[in-house]
C-alpha cells in the first residue's frame, strides 16, 4: 500500500534506487585504489614541511627550544597587553575583494628604500639571536638573501658585522643602531656597518629605558645563560639545544664587547635616555646612506623624523615589548599614511604572524614590513631550514591573498580593500576604518 501511495504522489519507489544505491559486498578491485598508505616521513625536516603557518612554526619552536630564549622571543612588556592588541588588529580587519580579475599571475616585489625587494617583507632586527638557535644571523641573513629580501642586523646581535657580511655577501644587508651614550663607540659601528657594505642605518628610539619584561625577569635571562637547577631539568627536554650551543662558539652581543647581564641591565647601563631629534641630526651628517627612525608611536613624531633628514620610519612598538598599552601600529598606519605616504618609506612591524597580515599593512598604506617573531619561530623550529620556511609560508599566503582580492602586485594595493573592525581602532574615521563598526 504505502508504495502506491507514493507513486500516486509522484515519488519514486523504494524498490527504484539508483544502482550507485544499491548496497553490495566491496571487491578487493575497488578497495586497493582507497588503501594506497602515505609513506610515513620522519626528521626535523618532513616536521617543517607540514608547518603550514607561522602557528605551526611557533608549535615546533618551543618543543625544541628551553623556556628562557623561547619566552624571550615569544613575549612581551608588562601583561603584554600590546602585543595582544597588536595580534587582534590584524585578526580584525576585513577584506574587500573584487571579483573578475585576472589574477593568473600575482607580483609580489616592490621597492624600499630605493632598491627592489622580490616580496614585501624583510628580516627585522633581533637580539641573542643565537641564543635561540645557533645559527642564528647567520641563518637568517643568509635566507634572507636567498629570498631578495633585506636582512638586519642588531646592535645585540651574536654575530658582528663583518661576519654577517661574509655570510651573506649578495645579501641586502642593513644594520640598526641602538645609540649609545658613548658616541666614539656609535661612530665606530657606524663606520664598520658603512664598511662592510650595509646600505641603511636604522636606528631604534623606543628604548629610552628597558621594558619589563617579566617573562624574562623570571626565567633569569641573561648571557651567556645561568645553568641553575631548572634550566637543566628544562634543557634534558630539549638535548639538541644544547648540543648545538655547548658545541659553537660562545654567544656573547658580538658588536659590542663582551657583556654578562640582563637585557635590561645592558639597556639601562649603556644605551642613552637623552637621545633626542637633535641627534638625528648628528646621524644624518654621519651615516651617508639611507637612515630610517624605528618606534614610530605617533603622527606628530613621524612628522619630525622626516624633518630631521630621515628617508624612512618603521610604525612600531617594539614588538610589545617596552611600552604595555602602546598605541598598535596596524591602527595608526592610515593616519601617517595619508600625510607622508610619498614622502618617506613608511614600513611596519609588531604582531604580523601571516601573509595576510603583510598584505593587510601594504594595503593600509606601508611600503613594506618586517618580521621578527616569525622568523625567530622558524630559526627555532629549524635553523637556515626553518627560516627559509618562514618566509615561504608568508609568501605562499600573502600572493594567495591577493590573489583571492583580486590583485596582482603590491602598487594596486588601497585602503579601499580593507575595513578595521576592532574594537581598539581609533575613531578618528581614517582611511580603511569603518567607524561604525568601532565598539
């Protein structure tokens, strides 16, 4: 009865399925395409090819590396507050493609500083590199220079000047400066940086005094490392760390003469709390290639170091790592944006973990942009391996999203393509901010 009923109603009877329906014993012939077992593949270097993010980067990282350089690098100021904000930023803008372009081919060079870059990030400054993993500057300015991508070397780096040099000879080296209250002593890195062949001076305006940076305070970190009972216990987790450093040269801030001591320590004893604009002046006569300002916080400043002879600013806030509750440079990029965009080089750093995080900050009006934590979580993850993965996982993501925007190449970048919907935006209604969406 009830199959009549159906068919009275237009529906197929049960007894009609489709032979693709009809239930059977499997055959071996069918199974043997569906059972084809991935090869299983072992070593540091099958673990990086499945990192797919820097997240992943960041996962491997501190499995490998002991807690006092791991938290160096993963934290921040304070309650690192800033550096949350910084990450929500990106996390919170909204991007607005078009459809219907032809976007076979993505272009992913642009021009900084008056030179060309193959994508549109470079390797920001870090110190205790080699703390992190032995490598260190080593790994990264060689990748970098791999790439085409610009590399810089920190005052308080672990490799010198001319030895970033010699590794990395066809590199696009640069050298950031921390200026110290000795200015013989600034004049002397100047010189060495100008002659091993680095062609820009960035010089870091931020640090005044140090951050508290409380991970650091309570891990004891210093260099070389303290070997107290827990180090140990943390290192016997973690053997091939510390293979590699008992079994390289020992780390000391290769730039400056040997320093045992806290980050703090350093920067309160020997960098210059009386550093002003006037002593850009002082750089600009000095250093004859291109100087950019670092720990840009606001319009007003950006304007002045322009004004004092700069040919570039970096909007940053160190990373979170000095003033908790600092202004997030993502949110004040349209801003110095729209008055300086031409002007100078505006480049950007603090908080960026993926590719369309760079291509968020380009659109919003930076030139380029730097990595730190991210390239530090590859060099953990991997040395020179893990670096080059870095920076392919950022490249594969930035010239996918772009692509998927309707892009293909950085100058087409405008506000237009994105919308900040933070709650942390400014309400200044700048280009790029969709006020009403501000909480």
């Amino acid at each position: 009865m009830i199959p009549e009923q159906n068919a009275s109603k237009g529906v197929a009877p049960l007894s009609n399925k489709p032979p693709a329906l009809t239930r059977r014993v499997p055959r071996v012939h069918d199974l043997a395409p569906l059972m084809q077992f991935k090869k299983p593949q072992l070593g540091a270097a099958a673990k990086l090819r499945r990192a797919s993010t820097i997240w992943d980067l960041r996962d491997l990282a501190k499995r490998r590396t002991p807690k006092a350089p791991f938290d160096y690098t993963d934290g921040a100021a304070e309650s690192e507050i800033t550096l949350r904000r910084a990450r929500e930023a990106f996390t919170n803008v909204e991007f607005r493609p078009g459809v219907l372009r032809n976007v076979e081919t993505v272009d992913l060079s642009t021009t900084v500083m008056g030179r060309t870059s193959a994508l549109p990030f470079g390797i920001a400054p870090t110190g205790f590199t080699r703390m992190m993993q032995s490598e260190g500057e080593y790994a990264g300015s060689q990748a970098a220079a791999a790439a085409g991508i610009p590399y810089t070397l920190s005052t308080m780096g672990t490799a010198s000047i001319e030895d970033v040099a010699a590794a990395a000879p066809d590199g696009r080296n640069w050298f950031q400066l921390y200026l110290w209250t000795d200015r013989q002593k600034s004049r002397e890195l100047i010189d060495r940086a100008a002659a091993a062949g680095f062609d820009t001076l960035m010089v870091t305006v931020d640090t005044a005094v140090a951050g508290e940076r409380l991970r650091d305070v309570r891990n004891g970190m210093t260099i070389p490392p303290a070997l107290t009972l827990k180090t140990v216990l943390d290192a016997s987790y973690r053997p091939a760390w510390w293979f590699n450093f008992l079994t390289h040269e020992p780390l000391s801030f290769a730039s400056l003469n040997r320093y045992s001591g806290t980050v703090a320590d350093l920067i309160n004893s020997m960098f210059d709390p009386t550093l002003t604009f006037d002593d850009l002046e002082w750089l600009r006569r000095t250093w004859k290639g291109n100087l950019v300002v670092k720990g840009i916080q606001t319009l007003e400043d950006a304007r002045k170091a322009v004004d004092y002879g700069a040919d570039g600013i970096v909007v940053s806030n160190h990373g979170g790592r000095q003033l908790d509750r600092a202004p997030i440079p993502l949110h004040l990029l349209p801003e110095i944006a729209a008055e300086l965009k031409g002007k100078t080089s505006i480049i950007l750093d603090t908080g960026i973990m993926s590719g369309g995080d760079i291509v968020a900050a380009l659109a919003l009006g930076a030139d380029f942009t730097l990595i730190g934590r991210a390239y530090l979580y590859g060099l953990m993850a991997g040395g020179r391996a893990g670096v080059d993965r870095t920076i392919e996982i950022l490249s594969t993501q930035a010239a996918r999203t772009l692509a998927l925007m309707g892009v293909d190449r950085i100058a087409d970048l405008k506000p237009e393509h994105v919308r900040l919907l933070s709650a942390y935006a400014p309400l200044s209604g700048s280009p790029g901010l969709d006020a009403a969406a501000v909480d």
